[in-house]
C-alpha cells in the first residue's frame, strides 16, 4: 500500500520536527530511484538466502512529491529495455505497461510545407524492436513492483533540502504542510520531518531541488563541461484508426525552428489509435526567447502531422526540461552520504532521445554500491565512491562516450551539426578530437555554452482549438493542481522583481518567461500598475524557468506534497 507520510507517520507531530531514522532514503520516485531500490532489494534477498545467519534487513523509503507514483513522469518515449531486463528480465510477464513495438523508423527535414525523408537511418537513430512507452505508467508500474519487493514508497511528499551535518549528507527534510500564502500556518499545519538516513540517493529527475544544492555544496560539477537543457513538450492523442501504423516513429528536424536553433519533433504511434507527439526546443538563459509549448503546436499544423492528428482529440499534455550535455557534463555523482542517479546526474543520451534506461542503469549500479556497503557496515565516502568506478566500467558509459559529441556539434547551428555528426558517425575517430577541442573551449567559455536561441515563428499564431490548443486549454489536460492557499513557490525576490523583471529583463528580453513557460504561469499585467503576475497552482513541475531565466531571480522551490500535473499518459 503507497503511503503518506502527511498522514501515516506525522499525526504525532506538534511542535518538534519529526525524525525517521531509515538505512537508505531515495529522493525521487522514477525509473532511476524505483530501478536501485528494487535491485537493492533483489541483492539482500539473495544474500540473507545465501547467508541466514548473517542476513541483512536494512530499512529503505523512497520519497516521491507526485500525489501518485508517475504522476511527474513524462518522456516520448521509445524505451531500450536493456537495462530493465537485467533488472526484471521476466518484465514481460510481470505485465509491464508496454506499447507497440517500433516498426518502422523514420527522419524527417521538414519545411513550412513539405518532409524530406533521410533515405537510410543511421545505426545510432534505429529503433526498430524497441517498445514504445508512456514513463508514467512505466513509474506506476515500477512503484508497484517495489512495494512487492518490500519498499516504503511515501507518495505525496516534497524532500526540500538535504540534510548536512559535518560535511556529510546524512538526510533530508520534507516540506511543511499547511502554510497559508503568508507563509503562517493553518489548523492543519504539519511541520515537516527529518529522514535520516545512512546514504541519500538523489535521483529527482532535471535540474531537482536537493541535487543542485549537493552540485554548489561539494563542488560536484567543478571539472565536468557545462551542462545543455531543452524543454519537451508532449501531447497523447486519440486519432482515427489507419492513420498511422502502429509502432511506427517518426523524428524530425527543420521547421518550426530557424536553422539556429537546437530541436526537433516526434510522433510515435503508440497503437492503432493513439500517437504521442512532441516537440523538443533548446533553452538556454543566454538567449532565452524560445517557446516551447508553440513550437509544438506549429509543429502539429505541418501537413505531415495534421494529417495523422486529422479528427483526433488531446487527451494529455504536459512538459518536462531534459538534459542533454551528454557524458562530458556529468560530473562527480558521489560525495560523503550521497549519490546522485538518473539525469540529476546527467543520464541522457540525445543523440538516440533515450535516458530511461541510462537512468534504470544508474540507480542499479548505486545499489550495487549501496549493497557492498551494508555488507561491509561502512558508507564512507571512500566506499561511495566505487559508484563512479562501476558508472565508468557500465555499458552506460560506453553508450554515453560514443554520444558525447552529438548535442555539441549544434552549438553552431543546424547544418554544421548534421556535416559533423555524419562525419563523426563515419569517422569515429574524430570524435576524440572534438572531444579535446570542445573541452578547452567549454571551460574557458563557461557559461556561455548553449545553442544561440531565436523563436522567429510567425507572430500572428493563433490556435485553433482543434488541432492546436493555447497554453491555458492544455493545462486541463495536464491535471495539474496544488493547493492554492499555500507560499508561492516560484520565487522572486520583490526588489529584483521591481529591477530585473519590470526593469532590464522587460526591455532587454521582452520577459521571455511569459513565453518559455509551457503552463503560462508568467503574465505581465500593464494595468493598473505593471506588475509580472505569477500564477504558481498552473505550475507543471518542468524546471524550465530555473534554467532559461536569464538573469537568474526565478527560484523554484517544491511546493506542498502532492501539488503538480497528474500524467498518467506522460
Ligand atoms: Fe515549468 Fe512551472 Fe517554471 Fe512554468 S513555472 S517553466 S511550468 S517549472
């Protein structure tokens, strides 16, 4: 049974912050945290068999702040099942929630009108065999079997901040609960609560609250090439049957985005009668006009697409940033009491669109770790660190060094990306001197690193309501929620507010958040007195404001358990 810490295990609480002493605490509840805690589960089962006089029974909670498991989980998603069947190598009949098979790959160059077809798919591009699958009901999936296997999972519940003590991470703390918008508390306040814990992996996806904490405390990412973000923006839809073939995916470069601009398109047909289709632009507070959320519904208008969506209803959107700066932008993904997994670590592979089995990958290998550690009762950081020697000698590794320079070779924009990816594809040499020449550049350009960004879509867009939608009719298909009568979580500080954003970003940028913002939670209001209004409860979780913010005064902190979309299709 999923459960609440809100409601299981704080009704004693009144006035002194609750502790829970627990082994091992996971900050985050997807296919990387889910993955290491059962394969932690699994290698104690098989030792205390192996061993009854000398068995392990280590307490294991995972903390998850979607008010169900997978309600934050989005991604396309054609699915690698490499690392889930060394996991659950019966997945299959352990009825894991797949869609059809890829059938038939397809790369599209497309222009305002018309799609060129690139006649042979590249190797790294092929799909053909793979599953197609929604995240969100792959992480409810996942959740299920971890509880099966013995693990607490506290749905419904913010990990806010890791806890340090002596310079190691011996925890964390949950959010409050039941603060009013002043921040005082109501009837029904419940502080939050301190779960100790031996090591903390921190696996809450991009850009997650506690691992950019750990990143600036202990320096993680200090000797490591500057991380590069897109935003993903999806919609599930029902379509006429014989639209499409099932399993066919498709991904697409050119139009909407000028040449300039990092990003591209997908439609995968999940089933007869259902396709996911996306829409991926590079963000980066450098040039931060892009809009992630339009550049998809000018997608959907190419003829291409809405001809496959021709008479078909949305049933889900929703939107999530993604990391992309490949191996060479991951940095240190241990430190004393902590490891970090999936992609707060970085665990992306853009040139193939795929991290969910990087991630699955990477919080099996911290079990492995973990494990060694509960057998020898020791969780230095000298022992934690084995975790970067088992990253390095992985098939994930491997993976992500033959990628590292994809993201990369766009910096300077479309067609030297795709001349240096095909040459690097055919000459696999050259990647290490792009690798070498890219390094010295990244680090003495830092932070300057991201693609130049440009939204010059046309500005008379308008949506039409049935095959394109404005922000505020996708949100309701999101099922996105949070208690209104709660602090403001996205936060900006009032003098900044009156300085940066009704001041130098208003006329320098234009407030790029009221377009970056897939939810449109930023609008700028002219009357009675200028003002940017933030409208927190729209808030889809995606992190793109923290890291297309050009001048940094956007603070996303969690907001009360629970709050945020509610994707069962993501
Ligand atoms: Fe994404 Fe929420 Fe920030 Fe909007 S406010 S960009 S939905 S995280």
């Amino acid at each position: 049974m999923r459960h609440s810490l809100t409601i299981e295990k704080r009704a004693a609480v009144k006035e002194k912050r609750e502790s829970l002493d627990f082994d091992i605490v996971f900050a985050g509840g997807g296919p990387a945290n889910l993955a290491s805690a059962i394969r932690l589960k699994q290698l104690i089962t098989r030792h205390n068999e192996q061993n009854p006089s000398k068995t392990l029974d280590p307490t294991i909670a995972v903390v998850d702040k979607g008010r169900h498991a997978g309600a934050h989980l989005l991604s396309g998603a054609v699915f690698d099942t490499k690392a889930l069947a060394e996991l659950l190598p019966d997945f299959v009949d352990r009825d894991c929630p797949l869609d059809a098979l890829v059938s038939r790959d397809k790369i599209l160059f497309l222009t305002a009108k018309k799609s060129f077809a690139v006649p042979t798919v590249p190797e790294p591009f092929r799909n053909s065999g793979y599953p197609l699958v929604s995240l969100s009901r792959l992480g409810y999936w996942m959740a299920g079997e971890a509880e099966n296997a013995g693990i607490e999972l506290f749905t419904n519940t913010t990990a806010i901040k890791p806890i340090i003590e002596n310079g190691s991470v011996c925890g964390l703390l949950t959010g409050d609960l039941g603060l009013d918008r002043f921040g005082n508390p109501k009837p029904d306040y419940l502080e939050g609560a301190e779960l100790r814990a031996k090591v903390t992996v921190i696996g809450e996806g991009v850009a997650g609250t506690l691992a950019t904490e750990l990143q600036n405390d202990f320096s993680l990412c200090a000797q490591s090439a500057p991380q590069h973000y897109e935003t993903g923006v999806k919609e599930v839809w029902k379509i006429a049957e014989g639209a499409i073939d099932a399993g066919e995916a498709w991904h697409t470069f050119g139009y909407p985005l000028p040449p300039e601009t990092y990003g591209g398109g997908w439609l995968y047909a999940l089933s007869p009668s259902e396709v996911s289709v996306g829409f991926v632009t590079a963000i980066c507070p450098q040039a931060p006009e892009a809009d992630p959320h339009k550049n998809l519904q000018l997608f959907k208008q190419h003829p291409s697409i809405a001809a496959i969506l021709k008479g078909g209803s949305m049933l889900e959107y929703g939107a999530k940033a993604i990391t992309s700066g490949g191996l060479d932008a991951i940095g240190r993904i241990s430190g004393p009491g902590f490891l970090v997994t999936g992609e707060s670590a970085g665990m992306l592979n853009m040139q193939r669109l795929k991290g969910i089995h990087l991630a699955m990958k990477s919080g099996m290998l911290a079990a492995e770790t973990i494990f060694e550690a509960l057998l020898r009762d020791d969780f230095s950081e000298r022992t934690l660190q084995d975790y970067e020697e088992r990253f390095r000698n992985s098939w994930a590794y491997d993976e992500l060094h033959a990628a590292r320079n994809f993201r990369q070779a766009f910096d300077k924009g479309l067609y030297q990306g795709l001349l240096q990816t095909g040459m690097q594809l055919k000459f696999p040499g050259l990647s290490l001197a792009s690798t070498f020449l890219r390094k010295k550049k990244d680090h003495a350009a830092r932070p300057h690193h991201a693609t130049k960004q440009k939204n010059d879509s046309p500005p008379q867009f308008m949506t039409d309501g049935e095959l394109t939608f404005s922000k505020e009719e996708c949100l309701f298909r999101s099922g996105t929620m949070h208690e209104e009568n709660q602090p403001c979580h996205l936060r900006i500080n009032p003098a900044e507010m009156a300085e940066i954003c009704l001041g130098r970003c208003r006329e320098e940028h234009g407030n790029p958040c009221t377009r970056f913002c897939p939810a449109n939670v930023y609008a700028f209001i002219k009357t009675p007195e200028p003002t940017l209004r933030i409208s927190p409860s729209n808030c889809l979780h995606c992190k793109t404001c923290t890291l297309a913010d050009p001048y940094g005064v956007i603070t996303w902190t969690p907001p009360e358990g629970g709050g945020g979309p509610d994707y069962k299709l993501g």
